[in-house]
C-alpha cells in the first residue's frame, strides 16, 4: 500500500528565516510527488511537482523542493519565509499506473513569525 | 473565471437528511475527484471520474453516491447523514489525471448534527 508521512504536524518560523518540511513516502516502484498548499479557508493549490528528470524541482511562490532516491524523501524548502506563506502543506504522491488516485499526507501547518 | 466551483460553502444536516453538494468544472477536465478533509488525517479520496460514465470509489466511499452524465459536473450525495460525516469537503479535477496536478474547488463545510 502507497503511504506518505509528514512528521511535522506544525513548524513555527521567524520571517525571513529559512524552512524545510519533510515529506518522506513508502513505495517498491516508481512514484510521482507533489506538493500542495492551502491558505486558510479555501482548497489545495499546486505548488510544484516531480514527475521526472531532475530530482531539484522549483515551484511558485519561491519554494522548491528535492526528490532523493534512497531516502525515499521530497522535503520542500524555502530560503526566506514570509507571512504569507503562512498554510498548510500537503505532500501527496501516486504510482506508476495509479493515475488516478493520489496519496495525500496529513499536513504540516507553517506558521510564520513576525 | 474558469475553476471548480462547489456549492454550497457551509451546510448543517439532521441526522439521517440527504443531501448533494455540487461541482462544476469549466476547464473541460477529463477527471474529477471527491475528497474529504478531517484534522490529522490529511485527504481521503470518497469517489473519483476518470470521464463521464465512469465512476469509481476511493479509499471512504460508504454513505456517498456519486454519478457523471456531463464532463462539467461531478455531484456527490449523501444518502442518509450522520455525525461521522462532519467533514470539509472538496472537489478537484485534472485534465489528464493526477500527473497533471489537481485544481480544487474551495470546499463544503458540512456539519451533521
């Protein structure tokens, strides 16, 4: 069964300050990852994905995030928040002919500091 | 402005009322999806269209129906209400599956009292 875990359920940050939310799945073939954000009170948002090519993906707002092989890993990253990217991130993958269905992780809220 | 459109926002429901939250599309998306989103356990997929005629069920699917007869609409019933299925509700489509990235609608707050 595909699964994908966040382990940060909240990660707290100074503005301007850089950030990393984990994301790590579980899986024997070969996986395609997103990752989606959701401000408060409305849906998911793509932020960027990996589908193939090169493990270093950039998506909007200045996040990219970098898929590793072996450590069955696609943390996304951040070198300098703003409040408002304030939200919570949803990492979320599918499988090689499992197009349609996608694994979404439980969350990690990204609270910014002032 | 082309989207997913849910309506309604927020719904309160007696036990046992049915009711159908509706989804409309405008992107001429092939597949659509059913999610419902509870604190700690991210999204879970209740039904999905991979086009019109075809339905298939997710990972939640008791207590919902689901049909396509249009690309543009994706409605999901519920049979008979109850507490369990207090829930953010949202709708997304895709044009060529998940590969594409989903867009969602804004969701449902439904709360079954």
């Amino acid at each position: 069964a595909q699964s994908v875990t966040q382990l940060d359920s909240q990660v707290p940050v100074f503005e301007e300050a850089p950030v990393e939310l984990r994301c790590n799945y579980s899986s024997s073939v070969s996986v395609y990852l997103f990752w989606y954000v959701q401000y408060p009170n409305q849906g998911l948002q793509l932020l960027l994905k990996y589908l193939s090519g090169s493990t270093l993906v950039k998506g909007i707002n200045g996040f990219e995030a970098e898929f590793n092989k072996s450590q069955t890993s696609f943390h996304l990253r951040k070198p300098s928040v703003h409040i408002s990217d304030t939200a919570e991130y949803f990492c979320a993958v599918t499988f090689s002919g499992g197009y349609q269905k996608v694994t979404f992780g439980t969350g990690t809220k990204l609270q910014v500091i002032p | 402005n082309a989207g997913v459109t849910q309506t309604p926002k927020f719904q309160v429901l007696k036990t046992g009322q049915s009711m159908t939250l509706q989804c409309a599309q405008d992107m001429n998306h092939e597949y659509m999806s059913w999610y419902r989103q509870d604190p700690g356990m991210g999204l879970r997929l209740i039904h999905y269209s991979v086009g019109a005629g075809i339905t298939d069920q997710g990972e939640v699917p008791n207590g919902y129906n689901v049909s396509r007869s249009t690309t543009e609409d994706f409605p999901l019933r519920l049979l008979s209400a109850a507490p369990s299925q207090t829930s953010v509700y949202f709708c997304a489509s895709s044009y060529q599956g998940s590969l594409d990235g989903y867009t969602f609608g804004s969701g449902t707050r439904l709360t079954v009292v």
